[in-house]
C-alpha cells in the first residue's frame, strides 16, 4: 500500500494553519522513505526549509499505538530540545484526529544524511566516536522524565504510575492488532502471549517514566559534516516515542548493530551522560521483551502497511531469527 499523499493545494492549506504564507514558499518536495505518513520538504523565500508531516486518514487500516502519533512525536522534539539533543524543532502541531480540520506537524528540517547512507565507509575510529557520541546523547533524553507510563497520546492506553501494565497493554494490543488483520507470526499469539508475560516481573524494577524514541535505528540518526569529522546532527522521526524505561532505547538502537549493552564506545557515552551500563539478569530479560515488542510491531504492521514481494520476505527474514532469540532469552531469564 503506498503512503498517502497531499496535494499541493492541501498542503498550502496545511502551510498556512501552521501560519506561513503560500506566497512564500519556493518550493514543495514530497519525501521518500516512509510507509505511513505524507511527507513534504518545503522550501521558503528565505533560504530556510521545513517539513510537512500528515498522517494518514483515521480510516485508513493501521496499528492502534499509531492513533495521534504526532502528539508523541511533537513531545519528543519538545523534550529534546530541553535537554540539548540535537533533533528538529516544533513550528506547529495540530495533533488531534477528532477535530474539525485533518492533523498535521510542520518542523523544521534537520540537516545530515542517515547513518544507513555512510556507514559502510565510516573508518573504525570515526564509528567509535560516533557511537559515543550517539550514547550521551540518548542519555540525555532519558533523563527527561515524564506524567506517567504509555503512550502521550494515550491510544493503547491511559497513562499509568507503573510500567509493567504499561507495557503489557501495548504487547496486548500488538498481537490483538496482529490477530485482527492476520499478520503472520512464526509462533501462535498465545504461545508469544505466555512467554511475555512469564518476563513481566522484571518490569516492575522501572519506577520512573523516561522518555524513549524507539526508532533510534540508523535511518533516523543523522550525520552531518565531512568524512573524518561528522557529528550527530540530529535524530529524527520520534514518532515512535512513548514514556518508559529507558532500556526501551536499545531494541532499536542494536537493529542494525551490535547490542548496544554490549558495545563499550555507546556504553561511554551513555554512562557518562548518567545511563546504566551494566546489566543484571533483570535487565536483560527486559531488553529481551523491547525487542520482542518491536520485531511484533515489525511483522503486525506489514498488512496495513501492504507489504509485499521482497519488503515483505525482508521484514519476515529479518524478524523471525530475532524474535525467536528474543522470545527465548525472556523463557531463559524467567
């Protein structure tokens, strides 16, 4: 199913709720890269550029966490910029699907290529400093704190002073929503149902909300300056963010890598802006369920996504390997 989109007369519409003028706009580009929301870069008579995010209409088939996403997205940029993570910044957002006027996000653009584009020829030394880098970072914002466990939007549930039935409502959901439109999953949904929940005493060990982005893969980590000396110059695309334990992080964070517990350059960075960097059996069955969560939400949303051919042999390739392993290191630590 391709991703929806707007056209310009809308996205002029759109522009001006967010109080610019059509008159100023140079140039509109839909962006590529995403499966579910409309993306546009928009380029103004000054030089300077934003970008457009609309998401699909309510009807349109999707995963129930991805109700009123750019409420989270939005708090995540806000949340950032509080802590001096670099990360796009917020020109307007209109985030509720039951008002009279379609949805919307219009930000700022951040400069940088993804991490995916360069990674094969970042030298050993520079990845080093990279990661590091990457690990103060998403140390900072996770000493953001927020109102309460779940979902800013509260589209799974309400938010709540504990995460484990935090957690286990967004599990639910997955593999409620996976059921509902007859996702394939490499074991009975019960079966998953079971093994998560015989882990969900080590949850109970997170007594405070952090912010979490969840979709900290190397798509969404951007890199800016020249071979030999770039920087992160922004992450990107938090619409994935929800309120929980910052542990959270390393399920996407190790999705092209090696285990980000496990990697001593990240563990620097991290440790030194305050995060944990060392890891009880606890610890590690809760990694385990992270990554459970997001190889689930991986398989779930290939049907409303309309996945198919080699995207959907990909996501199912990929996936299943990990998630089995990640199913039974929570049997294991249990």
């Amino acid at each position: 199913m391709a991703v929806h989109t707007v056209g310009d007369g809308a996205v002029d519409a759109l522009l001006a709720r967010g109080g610019v003028d059509a008159r100023r706009v140079v140039a509109r580009t839909a962006l590529t890269g995403g499966t579910y929301n409309a993306l546009y870069g928009v380029e103004l008579d000054d030089g300077s550029r934003l970008v457009l995010k609309v998401p699909p209409p309510p009807a349109r088939p999707r995963l129930r966490y991805e109700a009123e996403l750019l409420c989270g997205e939005a708090l995540f940029y806000e949340s950032a910029a509080t802590v001096g993570v670099p990360a796009p910044r917020v020109v307007h957002n209109e985030w509720a699907e039951d008002a009279a006027e379609p949805p919307f996000l219009l930000m700022t653009h951040a400069t940088g290529v993804p991490w995916y584009e360069v990674a094969g020829s970042l030298a050993a030394d520079e990845k080093r400093r990279l990661r590091e880098e990457l690990g103060a970072l998403v140390g900072r914002l996770h000493t953001v704190r927020g109102p309460g466990f779940g979902y800013p939007a509260q589209s799974v549930a309400p938010l709540t002073d504990r995460w484990a039935p935090a957690f286990e409502a967004m599990t639910r959901t997955i593999l409620d929503d996976a059921e509902a439109f007859g996702s394939w999953l490499p074991r009975p949904a019960g079966e998953i149902r079971a093994v998560l929940a015989g882990g969900a005493a080590a949850l109970a060990e997170v007594t405070e909300p952090a912010l979490v982005h969840y979709d900290l893969w190397p798509g969404n980590v951007l890199l800016d300056g020249a071979p030999g000396s770039r920087t992160v110059g922004a992450l990107i695309d938090g619409e994935r963010m929800f309120w929980g334990d910052p542990l959270a992080d390393f399920a996407s964070l190790s999705l092209m890598d090696d285990p980000a517990e496990d990697d001593p350059a990240f563990l620097a960075g991290y440790g030194a802006a305050g995060g944990r960097t060392s890891f009880d059996t606890a610890a590690r069955v809760r990694l385990a369920l992270y990554r459970c969560y997001l190889y689930l939400i991986m398989l779930a949303e290939t049907v409303p996504r309309g996945s198919e051919g080699e995207r959907l042999t990909w996501v199912r390739d990929f996936t299943v390997p990990r998630l089995t392993a990640a199913l039974d290191a929570v049997a294991a630590g249990s």
